[in-house]
C-alpha cells in the first residue's frame, strides 16, 4: 500500500498548482481521502477531504473557495486544484487515505483516522 503525492513546487502568490495523489498496491475506490498540510514550526492542519464515493468534500475555512478536491478513480489518484495561492499557503502536503469498505459519502476530516499516508509534497508560495 502506497500513496505518492506530487506537483508541489514554487510558485508565485495568485498562482495555481495541483497535487496528485496517486495509488499503487490497491485501489482507492474505497477510500476516503484527505490532504493535509504541515508548515514550518506549526501544527499539521487539514486540508480538504473527499469521501470514497467522490459526493461529498470538506475544504478548511482557509482554503474554501480557492482549493478543489477531486477524484479519479479510473486512474487511482486524487487530485487537489489550489487556486489564488497565498504566502500562507506554504507546506508540505500529504496525502491520506481511510478505507470505508464500500463507496460512502463520509468525509474524515481528522487526520489520526487516517492510516496511510503519501511521503508528501512541497508547496512553497512566494510574496
């Protein structure tokens, strides 16, 4: 079981990147999937979470309007669209994933109920 999380990079504030998830080992269809973040000196904090039948999401208030979670499980990955990137923006993010046994419309917004995790990703969002 493996998650790869990539497509971080550097950007300038106002720009836009996306992350991918991307599944090998096993199939995400059913799995609940989160992005998290982590910046320097401060806490890991939720991102944006989808449920494993794709219905329904969670975005942070921070984020809200500005990042897109999606999924396609076709090609096994998850997909995360930040827009009008912000300094505050700056982490590393990680992708999560909670097997739901059967395709629900549950989102985990808390990320100890998460028992995989990608190596994580890098977003660095310049002024």
């Amino acid at each position: 079981v493996q998650l790869q999380a990539s497509g971080g990079g550097l950007v300038q504030a106002g720009g836009s990147l996306r992350l991918s998830c991307a599944a090998s080992g096993f199939t995400l269809d059913y799995h609940a999937i989160g992005w998290f973040r982590q910046a320097p000196g401060k806490e890991r904090e939720e991102v944006s979470c989808i449920s494993s039948n794709g219905i329904s999401t969670y975005y942070a208030d921070s984020v809200k309007g500005r990042f897109t979670i999606s999924r396609d499980n076709a090609k096994n990955t998850v997909y995360l669209q930040m827009n009008s990137l912000k300094p505050e923006d700056t982490a590393i993010y990680y992708c999560a994933a909670r097997t739901t046994g059967y395709r629900t419309n549950i989102v985990i917004a808390t990320a100890n109920r998460y028992p995989y995790w990608g190596q994580g990703t890098q977003v660095t969002v310049s002024s």
